[in-house]
C-alpha cells in the first residue's frame, strides 16, 4: 500500500472559472498534483486535495484559498495516511 501525505481543502465556489483558476493557483505555487472532490449534495460545495508531504502549510494554504474565493469558510486539513 502506498502512504500519501496530503492537504484536504474544503471551500464553496459557485464560479467554475474562479474553481479553475485556484487549482492552476495550487499547482503552480505548490509544483503538485491536484484531486477534485465534488459534492453529490450541493455542487458548488468542493473539496481538493493538495498532494504535499511537508506539514505545516495549512494556514498558508486556507489563506491563499480564502483571498481568490472571497470566502472567510475554508478548512484544510493535513492527511498522512500513515499514521
């Protein structure tokens, strides 16, 4: 079995183009891959995975999120599944 270390961001955007955008913003300040997780319930209500294996950027990360999506309810998460 693999380990991944990983951010989950979970954030509500209703303007597909600005979702794009914070995923080429994320792949490009963080040179990582990306996962989507839509929602089955409400489709604007996403959630990404950051594949990262340094901790500590979170605050970093929900900030960043918070200032393109013009939204004070971002949560990151960091995951290893290691442990």
């Amino acid at each position: 079995m693999t380990y991944k270390k990983l951010y989950r961001i979970y954030f509500t955007e209703f303007d597909d183009e600005n979702f794009e955008k914070v995923i080429n913003v994320l792949k490009e300040k963080y040179s990582s891959q990306v996962n989507i997780i839509k929602s089955n319930v409400v489709n604007e209500f996403r959630a990404l995975e950051l594949y990262l294996e340094k901790e500590g950027y979170s605050e970093e990360i929900k900030n960043l999120i918070s200032t393109l999506t013009n939204s004070q309810y971002v949560r990151v998460d960091y995951i290893d599944t290691a442990k």
